[in-house]
C-alpha cells in the first residue's frame, strides 16, 4: 500500500487522500494529542504501517458523519 503524503504537492490541486498526524490533527480541528487518544483507544479508523500512522480522508469523513448528534435539522 503506498501512500501520499499530506504535504506533496500533486499539482492537480487536489487534496490528498491519506494524511499524516498533523494534517489530519488540523482536518478534523483538533490538537495532535486527542488524535493521539483517539488512536490509541481505536475510536477512529486510521492505518498503521510499522510506526507510521495515517488516515483515510475518506473513512475520516464517514467517520465524522456517523458521530454527528445534534445537527441543524434536531436543534429545530
């Protein structure tokens, strides 16, 4: 499995699809430590590849949609 890093630049202006800790840290608006917490008690899915942690931005974007609880729709 190859993955992209979050700070190459593809030219494309895309953004890429796997991340590391800080650009999913500052993705998801939260400190580097909760993603570590997060990681580490298996909240949220991510890809480990020796002592490498990635994140699928996809699965993270499912992942942040299955927590959502109170959205515009309930406060009404």
């Amino acid at each position: 499995m190859q993955f992209e890093s979050a700070t190459s630049s593809t030219g494309s202006g895309l953004d890429p699809r796997w991340l590391d800790v800080d650009a999913a840290a500052r993705y998801l608006c939260m400190s580097r430590h909760s993603l570590y917490h997060r990681v580490n008690r298996r909240q949220m899915p991510f890809v480990r590849q020796g002592r490498v942690i990635r994140f699928d931005r996809f699965a993270l974007d499912r992942w942040m949609a299955k927590g959502v609880r109170h959205g515009f729709d309930e406060a009404r």
